[in-house]
C-alpha cells in the first residue's frame, strides 16, 4: 500500500479558494504553510486559521497546491516543480488544457503534479471569505495526465477527501468541455442579461424581482478574473456559444407561437431536473414555501427556529428583498408533500405564509 504524507504543504496563493483549501487541511490536522504574492492575504488567512506564513524547507514540504490567478498557474507550477522535489504538486485552477500543455512545452519531468479543480467558489473572492466548509459535499475533479505518478493521485485524493469533497476524475480536455457548458457558459449568459440592465430606464429596475437576481447574481464575479478563465477556455466556448446562437434564432423564429413556446419552456425546467441535488443524486419535485420576514434583528434566526422545529427537511432557501417596505420574502425549498405541513407550522407560529 502506497503511504500518503501530506505534512507539510504548502498553498500558493490565498484567495477565497486557495485559504479555504489551507483552512480545511489546518483542520483536518495538516501542517500548512501560506504563500502570496500579496502577503497581506497570507497573513489574513493564517489569521483565520488556515495556517502559517513561517518559511517552510523545501525538501520536507511533502505537497504543494498552486491557487493562484489562471495566467500564473503553469509558471508557477514549473517553478514549484524546482523549488520543491520530494512534493507532490496540484493546482486548483478552473482550467486545465492550456496549463498542461504549457508544462509539457518546458520539457520538466510532470510525474509529481496532478491537476484538481474543486466546483465550489463565491462571486466574492479573498481569503476574509474563506472558510473551511467551502467544499462539503461538492464535487472535486482529479485531472491526471499519462506521465502523473499514481503516488501524485492518490495524494491528490487524499486532498479531495479532507476537505469533505466528491471526487470525480476526468482528463484535462474532457474537464475542459464540462466545465464550459456548467460553469463558463453560465458565467457569460449572467452577464450578458446583467449589463443589459444598464440600458433599462430606472424605473424599470424597481420591478425586479428574484428571478432577476438569480439570473444575474454570478455577473457580479472580478471581470479580471473572469477574462483569463474565458480566454484559456475560449475553444470550447465558441463551440457551446454557437450552438445556444442557434437554439436563440429558433426562439425568435417561434415567440409569436405559444405552443413552441411552452414547449420551450417545458424543455428548460426538464433540463433543471437534470442537475444533481444533494449529494450527488437526482433532485426529487420541489415545492416553495414563501414566508415573509421584516426587516428586524433576530427575525432571521427566530425564522430558521421555527423552519427547524417544524421538522421538515430543507433542500434550499433564498432571500427576496422587498424594495418598498422594510421586509423580505425567504422562499423555502422543499419536497413536494413537505410543502403543506410546513405552511401550517409556520402559520401556527405567527408567521405570514403565502404560496407563489
């Protein structure tokens, strides 16, 4: 049995996911020491428990995870390659292709390094919003190449599995493609109907609702950062692009034809039941139970009291915010025939129920 080390490691780059990472390893009892190019952040997140800034010796480091911006991430693995010979190397990054390919143009020996991308982030990004959780029960991806030594995987996994996370194992071009059509794709649409907003008269805008927030919620990422993911996946973005350019043609074609248009429709809400819930599995039916909060302290927590006394599983919530009136709307998602007895309890408990 190959025996998996993993103290020390060292995490370069402590943005929201590299200090999240260090935090969940810290936790799990890993020896883990930060690096940055702003040490400002290195100190922020080893002040929040995901580690130390003390210079580590290189030839003890025993693993090395690589958080840093997209551009910088071959260069910095190459040099992390050099600096540390007895370390298994990963990166975090979004994209895997171009920075395997990069790698393979220096010619190094890249039997120590294995590529991952854990699918969990925030629009919001350093290490103030790290936390240790962040990967619970979220899907991690392995990414090895033909020449990564199965000490490297395994050490890879062994990261994946401390932090709480699924894993799954696909080659870097095949992530690539995925993560295009469930992540970047997405990214790109939120912005798009986002800063079409900035053509609209202001009082348009009072209007919005949820809906329009959730749409474009992701919008509000760093562009910058955003940029250089998109620019290292732009091959299989065109692709996915071209194809909803046409699917948008149709509609167009079809808006004056209310049955194309349910149907549109129809394939559209099949297509968010194809997404998997929790822990993997197929989401079952899901009804919402709309509470209205105000705008008060504790009423929030007095809330969530009375949501967990009721006993019915949660599957999510979500906030609207009423523009008018110092009150919100939290929207609790839960299984089809928990809607009911749900309703009932909170009306029970004083609280102002309404189904949408």
């Amino acid at each position: 049995m190959i025996e998996v080390s993993l103290s020390p490691a060292l995490v370069i780059g402590t943005g929201l996911v590299g200090a999240s990472v260090a935090m969940a390893l810290t936790r799990a009892g890993v020896e883990v020491h930060l690096e940055d190019k702003r040490r400002s952040h290195a100190l922020v997140a080893a002040s929040r428990g995901a580690g130390t800034v003390e210079p580590v010796d290189a030839d003890a480091v025993r693993l090395v995870v690589v958080a840093t911006p997209p551009q910088a991430l071959s260069g910095v693995i190459f040099e992390a390659l050099q600096r540390f010979p007895n370390a298994t190397i990963t990166d975090v990054g979004s994209v895997k292709g171009v920075v395997l390919a990069a790698l393979r143009a220096t010619g190094a020996d890249l039997a120590r390094y294995c590529g991952s991308h854990p699918m969990a982030g925030s629009a919001k990004d350093g290490p103030i919003t790290a936390r240790a959780d962040l990967f619970e029960d979220r899907t991690w991806v392995i990414t090895p190449h033909d020449t990564s030594a199965a000490q490297s995987v395994l050490v890879v996994r062994k990261v994946a599995e401390l932090c709480g996370a699924r894993l799954t194992t696909m080659a870097a071009q095949h992530h690539d493609e995925a993560v295009g059509q469930v992540s970047h794709v997405p990214q790109l649409m939120s912005a798009l109907v986002a800063g079409g907003l900035l053509d609209l008269p202001a009082e348009h805008l009072t209007l919005a609702g949820q809906g329009l927030r959730d749409v474009t919620r992701i919008a509000g990422g760093d562009p910058k950062l955003w940029r250089q993911i998109i620019s290292a996946n732009h091959r299989a973005l065109r692709i996915e692009l071209q194809e909803l350019h046409a699917d948008l043609g149709k509609l167009i074609e079809a808006i004056d034809d209310p049955d194309a248009v349910e149907a549109f429709l129809d394939r559209g809400r099949t297509g968010t039941r194809a997404i998997p819930g929790k822990h993997g599995s197929l989401p079952a039916d899901w009804a919402e139970v709309v509470i209205e909060i105000p705008d008060a302290p504790g009423s929030l927590a007095r809330l969530f009291a009375d949501v967990e006394a009721a006993g019915v599983n949660v599957e999510d919530v979500t906030i609207d915010h009423d523009t008018q009136a110092e009150r919100g709307w939290l929207a609790v998602h839960v299984e089809a025939d928990a809607a009911e007895p749900l309703s009932a309890a909170m009306t029970a408990a004083g609280w102002n129920v309404r189904r949408p």
